[in-house]
C-alpha cells in the first residue's frame, strides 16, 4: 500500500469515530450523577418497613445471684491454684 492510501484510511476511521462520539454524546439523555462523599441520606418515603427490635433478656435477681455466686467459686479456685 502507498502511504497515501493508508493515511486516507486513517482519516476515514477517524471521520468515522469522530461521528460516532458526537451520536453517542448528543444523543445520551441519561447523566452519570456523581456521588457525594459521606453517609447517603435517610429515605425520605414512606415505604422502607424499619425493622422489629429484639426484646431485652432481662436477667431476674435469682439468675443474677446464681452468677455471681459461680464467678466468686472461680475466682476462689484460680487463687487457690495460684498459691
């Protein structure tokens, strides 16, 4: 090939990807929104369902006495292992 076919090949290329970007950037309706840096904001409709908190184990004075009175027998038997 002569370098002035292969010059008129690369200009018909570039004429043609140079049409193709001007199709493509005229004719996107839909833009990239760009994000904002942070914690996204709280949803303003009223469809999100906000989930059912556990319900608190409360421990009765009984329990409460039955585990401390476990804990001071450990701490009992680590010091008496310790001496």
């Amino acid at each position: 090939m002569a370098l002035k076919q292969v010059i008129a090949l690369i200009d018909a290329e570039i004429a043609t990807l140079r049409e193709a970007r001007a199709l493509l950037a005229a004719g996107s309706a839909v833009t990239v929104v760009k994000r904002k840096a942070g914690r996204p904001p709280k949803v303003q409709t009223g469809t999100a369902t906000i989930p059912k908190r556990k319900k608190k184990h409360n421990l009765s004075p009984e329990g409460r006495a039955r585990i401390a009175e476990a804990a001071r027998k450990r701490w009992a038997s680590q010091r008496k292992a310790a001496k």
